[in-house]
C-alpha cells in the first residue's frame, strides 16, 4: 500500500499496488510546474488509486492536450497527473508519505533539462552561507 498527501494535509491519497519504477523527468513542463530541476513519478493503475480525504480542495492544469495535473488549491502540492483515456496515474513522488526504499531506474527528456543542473554536484544537508 502506498499513501501520499499534499504539503497542508488537507489532500490524499492511497494505492493498492506496489511501486514498480522511479522516473526523473526533466522536460519543462515538468520543471515549470514543480519549480524544480526534475519531478520523481511513478506509474500506477487507476483502479488501485483512491482518494482518501480532500478531493474538493483539488483543481487541475490541462499542461497538454487531454493531460491534467492535479493539485490541492490550499498550499499548491501537485500530488499527481493523469490522461484520463489511459489505465494508469502519475504520482509525484515528493507527496508520497510512504518510506521507499527503490532508487530511480530512468532519466526522460535530459535533452530538455535545466542548463544549471549539474547531477555529479554534491552539497551537505545545508551548505554554508545559505
């Protein structure tokens, strides 16, 4: 079972199923919506996926045609994203509540990735003078 929630609490999730791969996407959607590098998902069936409490607290972006990115409209978490056509989910993984113990197995869309990003570059939990 994996559970998730938005950054409030006032938005989750739970899925019956086991989580199978760790993508880190680096296209600008994704970079732009999560004001990150990259966004860590992964795939699950729809029909294991339910939500649990705050579903009218979520509002979507349409950030492709028939794509929707599902987010709690209290403190901004985009928790997941869906075609709604197709059978299974995408979960952002910076929501999931449950303890992973899997390492990413891909990197998609590295021809699009943020020009500052430099994945060999390793700081301390908090670098000095920040």
């Amino acid at each position: 079972m994996l559970n998730g929630s938005c950054l409030c609490g006032g938005v989750a999730y739970e899925v019956d199923a086991p989580l199978e791969r760790i993508v880190h996407c680096h296209c600008q959607t994704c970079r732009k919506t999560h004001g990150t590098a990259f966004s860590s998902v992964t795939a699950v069936p729809r029909e294991k996926f339910r939500w649990v409490r705050g579903q009218e607290l979520l509002s979507a972006v349409e950030s492709s045609p028939g794509k929707f990115r599902r987010f709690c409209t209290k403190c901004g978490s985009h928790i997941m994203a869906e075609r709604t056509a197709q059978p299974n989910v995408l979960l952002r993984l910076g929501c999931l509540d449950t303890k992973v113990a899997d390492r990413p197995q891909v990197h998609i869309w590295r021809s699009d990735a943020a020009s500052w990003y430099d994945p060999t570059q390793q700081f301390p939990e908090k670098p000095k003078g920040f």
